[in-house]
C-alpha cells in the first residue's frame, strides 16, 4: 500500500519545472500526479511516476536534488462529503497530516497522502474498509 | 595640536634607536615567558642575544591568527591573567575568536595612542566626541573612548545603532566630533535626510572612521553630506585595537605610532621585506605592550609606506590607505568575516562538504550579506517545513558566530560555479 513519491527540490525561476519534464518526457517516464509546494525562496515538486527508479537516476544525474518519500493514496468516490469522511477518521485516531494532494478521474477520486505515521494511517483507513491504491494500480492511470 | 611631540616629531635616527631598545626588552620577555615563542625561536636557532636593533627585526619569525588560533584563548600572553585586565575578541578565521589581553600599562598606552590620533583629526579637549563605534568585545568603542577622556574631550559612549537617537543627541548635545565605522556614516547623513535635520545646524565638524575598508570616493561624499573632515583610522584588536595609525588634518596616509607598533611591508609570497614605498603586506611587531606581544604580526592589509616628512611636521611614518588583503577575509558592517567561517557552520549541519557562496553587496549605505547554499542530498528534505527550518538554523548560527545578519538562500545543486582550482566563495559587488 506504500506509494513512492518523488519529491525535487526546485529554486524559484522560470522554466525549471519545464525542465523537470523534459527530463522525464525523454526518459520516457509518464507523470501520474504532479504538484509543486512553493515558498518565496524554492518550491517543492512532488511527483508519481511509473518507474521511480528510473526517475530518481535521470534527475540525479541531471544534478537535481531529489528524495523518495513514502506515500498512501486513497481513493474515494467524487461526490460530496467523501474525503470528509476520510480525513475525519484520520484526525479521530490522531494522524497527522503532513501536505496532501488529489485528482479526480471521473466516478473517482484519488487522494494522495502524506500522513506523519505512515503505518497507523494505512492501518486506520483499511479497518474503516476505505480503499487504498496500489503502487502497480495506481501507474497504470 | 601634537600630543606628543617629542615622539611624534623625533629624527628617523632617535625613533631607531628607541625602537631598539624596546624590540630587545619584548624579545627578551617573549623568549621567556612564552613558550610557543621560544621554540619558534630556537627552531630559526636565534637567541634574544640576536637581536639588537632594528635591522634584526627580519630574523624573527612571523606569528599570524594561526598561531593565535593554537594558543586560544590565553597561551601567548606574557602575563599572568591577575595582570590582565581586560579582554578584548575579534574573529578568528573558525569558530574560535582571537581573544587579546591588555595590562593597565597597555590600557594606558592605548589610550595614550588614540589620543595623539585625535589630536592628529584636530581633535581638542572642548569638543564633544560622539562614539558610535559598538562597545563591546569589540575595541572600537572603548579604544576611543579610553582615548577621548584621556584627551579631556567630552564622551557620549552612545555605541552603534539606533540613528535617530544618535541625531537627537548631535543636536541636543552639540556633538563636533563623530566616531563610526564609514558606511554608518553614510547611514546617518541618510537617516539626516530623512528627519529634514540640514547637517549646517549641527555642530558636527570631524569625523573619524575606521574597522572597515573605504575609499577616497566614499570620503568625498561624507564629507559633502556630513558637512565635515573625514579622517581614516587604523588598527585591529591584535595590535591594541583603533589607534595603531591615523590620518593627521592632511588627510596624505595614516601616522602609525611606531614607537609602539613597528612597522615592515612584506612580500606575502616571498616573505621577503619589500623595497621602501613598495607595496607589499602590512607586518607589526608590538614593542610595549605587556598582555599580548606579537611579534612580526602578519596583518594580511596589503599597503605601502612613506618615511617623508609630513606637513604636518609630525615625522611618523605614513601607511597609505590599505589596497586590499593578501587573504580572503571580508569586513562587512566593520565586522571580519572569513568564508572559513561560515564553512564551519554549514559541516556542522552536514558530513559532506557544503557547497555555497558569499555575496556582499551595497544596498544604499549598508552592507549586505547572502549566503547561497546548494541544497544537497543531505540538506534535502520533501517537507517545506523543514527546509525552512535549516535555512532557519542556517542563518541563526551564522549569525550568532558573526554578530551580523545573513541571507540564507537555498539553491539547487551545482548552481554555484565550479572552477578548476579554488573554490569561488566570495563575490563582493561593493564598490568600495
């Protein structure tokens, strides 16, 4: 249920994110989910790739400072009131989350999650028979 | 007027042999009291016995920070510490500042020094001397202001900072004299602006200004803006502190008292004396002091001297105006920085060796520092908190051990430049 994410870090100027997916775009990796966390100073690109590895060598080989984090994703229908639901029990049984971020395809949803106890986060949400995705699910999107 | 004019105006042949005599008495002492230097000594096989006059002075090994750094914090005084009584720092080229020891003779020679420099500036016990330097570890504020009372002036000890405060006080207190490092100078005729005070209705007639590097350009401009005479000072903590050298009315190169701190110009790559009026590195060798002495002290100010008789009729020798260093050591807000230092900062918070650059720029009349620091593998983290929180740390550390404020700018790796030898750590913008 653990997803890896890569994570790049990225100062604040023009073309660099461009530069990121030309990167991936020639090594022939697809980009699931994309989302950039940025502050006055650098940002942060999070990314979920096919081939992670493959990913992590070709930007560290194009001098990019980049780390794999362990994520979860969740996938809850897109209606109303869903992920309500879900973080509710989260914060119930006291997971923290650190930054989340989600896509909706269709009927669903998936929510990507990084929670501050990755083991008890996936443990609450499975006994709550929520469902999570899978790493080899979820690159096929 | 001349403080001291039997000194300050004595022939080049009584000022030699006095030198003489007191370069014998401080190798003597060192010899015998400091153990580092002895073995310096005989390491060169030289005895005291070697040494009798000037003209021997080029025998004796040199002594730098280095050594100062080995002996932290007390291990070069001649004195035990019941005879010390003050302590002065400054930077060390690491985490360890250099730590300097006066006796109550040293205090009184260096008020004794600071004195004839403010006499020099034309400075008179009637006037209203300002002080504005930092007091502290740091030895501009109290060199000067031991020098003033000593002169029997009149001494606001306001230190540095908070301008309007300083130009109520000029106003309110009639100050006609002014000591700053020189770009707070330059800060407090903006500040002057600012308030709409005209720099005409102060009484403000001489400025004295040193700790950091300035140009003739820079003098022109707090001259015309402070409505004043701009006079350069000298000295570093090692010596005695401000005071080791100044500029007379003339404003032609700064007078050191060298019946105290005697003088050499070196080649830095050689070490060999250079010729006379070459320019070459600053080297002094301390001849009363008690606390501290140095002996061949390489001050790393590259700067040439002039043995001509000034106009002034004081027979000094002159030290032009420092051309720059022969190390890396940068002076920002009147404080010395070494890259060295921030360095140890950074593999504090990592194994592997930082890559990062030094800017210092200008920003109207004060001196700015950035720190660029390539984010590494090990610095990485994906949360933005906790980037945050190392530039946080970053910037903290750095400026607890400088005593100034830092911009800390996370960057990407190998966005600094590497070159083929030394790294480039510094880039200084200022037009100084």
């Amino acid at each position: 249920m653990l997803i890896k994410q890569l994570s790049v870090f990225l100062e604040n100027k023009s073309g660099r994110l461009n530069e990121v997916s030309n990167i991936l775009g020639q090594a022939g990796i697809n980009m699931s989910a994309f989302t950039v966390a940025d502050t006055s100073e650098f940002g942060i690109l999070r990314l979920l790739v096919a081939d992670h590895e493959k990913a992590y060598k070709v930007l560290r080989e194009n001098f990019f400072s980049v780390s794999l984090t362990d994520v979860v994703c969740l996938n809850c229908p897109n209606e109303p009131g869903a992920l309500g639901k879900a973080l509710q029990i989260l914060s119930d049984n006291e997971v923290a989350i650190e930054y989340l971020y989600a896509y909706s395809v269709g009927e669903s949803a998936n929510v990507v999650i990084k929670p501050d106890n990755i083991g008890k986060c996936i443990k609450v949400l499975q006994e709550h028979q929520l469902e999570l995705v899978k790493a080899s699910d979820l690159y096929k999107i | 007027m001349i403080w001291n004019e039997k000194i300050e105006c004595a022939t080049r042949g009584e000022m030699r042999l006095l030198q003489g005599e007191r370069l014998r008495e401080t190798v003597q002492r060192i010899y015998h009291n400091v153990p580092s230097y002895r073995k310096k000594m005989q390491a060169v096989g030289l005895t005291p016995a070697d040494i009798l006059s000037v003209d021997d002075l080029a025998k004796l090994p040199f002594t730098t920070k280095i050594d100062l750094r080995d002996n932290y914090p007390f291990g070069l005084f001649t004195v035990p510490m019941s005879e010390i009584v003050r302590l002065h720092a400054s930077s060390g080229t690491t985490g360890k500042p250099t730590v300097v020891g006066y006796t109550r003779k040293d205090i009184q020679m260096w008020a004794e020094v600071v004195t004839r420099s403010l006499c020099m500036a034309g400075v008179h016990r009637n006037d209203v001397v300002q002080i504005a330097y930092g007091y502290g570890l740091f030895t501009g504020g109290l060199g000067l202001h031991y020098g003033t009372e000593n002169l029997g002036a009149s001494v606001i000890p306001i230190s540095g900072g908070n301008t309007s405060k300083q130009i109520q006080l000029m106003e309110d207190f009639g100050s006609s004299v002014i000591c700053c490092t020189p770009s707070y100078a330059l800060n407090i005729a903006e500040v002057l602006k600012e308030m709409k005070v005209d720099p005409a209705t102060l009484k403000l007639r001489v400025g004295i200004f040193g700790a950091e590097p300035w140009s003739e350009a820079m003098r022109k401009e707090i001259e015309a803006k402070l409505q004043i005479k701009a006079i350069d000072i000298y000295g570093l903590s090692e010596i005695v502190g401000p005071g080791v050298s100044c500029e007379c009315e003339h404003q032609c190169g700064m007078h050191i008292n060298e019946d105290h701190f005697l003088p050499e110009i070196i080649d830095p790559e050689t070490l060999q004396p250079v010729a006379p009026g070459e320019l070459g590195e600053l080297v002094f060798t301390t001849i009363t002091k008690e606390g501290i002495p140095l002996i061949r002290y390489r001050t790393r100010d590259l700067t040439r001297l002039i043995y001509d008789k000034c106009e002034c009729g004081r027979t000094l020798v002159r030290m032009q105006k420092c051309k720059g260093r022969s190390d890396d050591m940068l002076i920002i807000r009147g404080v010395n920085v070494f890259p060295s230092q921030i360095e140890t900062v950074l593999l504090q918070m990592s194994e592997v060796e930082p890559h990062y650059l030094m800017i210092v720029e200008r920003e109207g009349t004060l001196d700015t520092l950035t720190l660029m620091v390539e984010v590494q593998e090990q610095f990485f983290s994906d949360e933005v908190r906790k980037l945050q929180e190392l530039r946080m740390k970053i910037t903290r550390s750095i400026e607890s051990i400088l005593g100034i404020s830092v911009n800390v700018k996370l960057v990407e790796p190998k966005t600094i430049e590497r070159t083929a030898g030394k790294a480039q750590r510094v880039i200084d913008k200022r037009r100084l």
